[in-house]
C-alpha cells in the first residue's frame, strides 16, 4: 500500500478509538495484531495478541481509566507509521489524573495494522496507577 493508505488507514484507527467503535477497530487490524506497552505498576502495560488481547486490552482500559487520547502527528517511511500524540485522563480506582506524551510505531500490513509498540510515560501512569498508603484520593 502507498504511505499516504497507510496513514490513512492509522488515522482511521484513532478516529474508531475516540469513538469506541469495536467493530472498526477489528476491520483495522490484522487477526494476529501484537500490541506492545512497556512498563510495570499500571493496567494496561502487556503484551496482546490477536483479536481476543486487543478485546481484553480495549476492556481493561474502560475499566481502569478514563483518557482523552490526541494523535498530532504522523511521520511514514514504507510499512512504517509513527504517531506523536498526547493523552490524559484519570486512573479510575486511585482517581488520580496523568499526563502522558507518547509514540506509537505502527506497522501496516496488507492494509491493516499488524503491529503496535507504544513508547508512554510509563512513570506517568504509574504514579497515576499507584494507591496511596490512605486508599484512593
């Protein structure tokens, strides 16, 4: 696919996230998609394979946080999309807020995306992620 399908179809990808559209993220990416988000000491960090982990990663996040996500940028060289964004929001079981500036590497396969690392501030939402010694705020 051309670089300009390829940024179109990330594009895509992040107007079915902002909208919780399931069903279009599915058709966005490949039956064996990996999502990759580093770190330790908040919900989401993992590795998720396939339809069934991005399910389970679209789950968990509903039900640990609440995020606004803005992608700002999109740079791509051949099957290669990054995209600069910002995200914030609130870990829902500490009720405490984050900020976060991050990158997807995105690869995009026969017109879907096949792979995605994210690079977060992973301290960031730790932080967020973490209970006080007096319980949630």
């Amino acid at each position: 696919m051309s670089i300009e399908k390829n940024i179109q179809t990330v594009k895509d990808f992040f107007t079915a996230i902002g909208r919780g559209d399931r069903q279009a993220l599915l058709a966005l990416v490949a039956e064996d998609i990996e999502w990759i988000i580093p770190g330790k000491d908040w919900p989401l960090a993992g590795t998720y394979r396939g339809h069934a982990g991005l399910a389970d990663l679209l789950e968990t996040a509903s039900r640990s946080m609440e995020t606004s996500t803005e992608p700002r940028e999109f740079v791509a060289q051949g099957d290669r999309v990054l995209v600069v964004g910002f995200a914030s929001g609130k870990v829902k079981v500490t009720n405490k807020p984050f900020e976060d500036d991050w990158i997807f590497a995105i690869t995009v396969r026969d017109g879907r995306l096949a792979s995605i690392r994210e690079y977060v501030d992973t301290q960031a939402l730790a932080r967020a992620a973490q209970m006080d010694a007096s319980g949630p705020t």
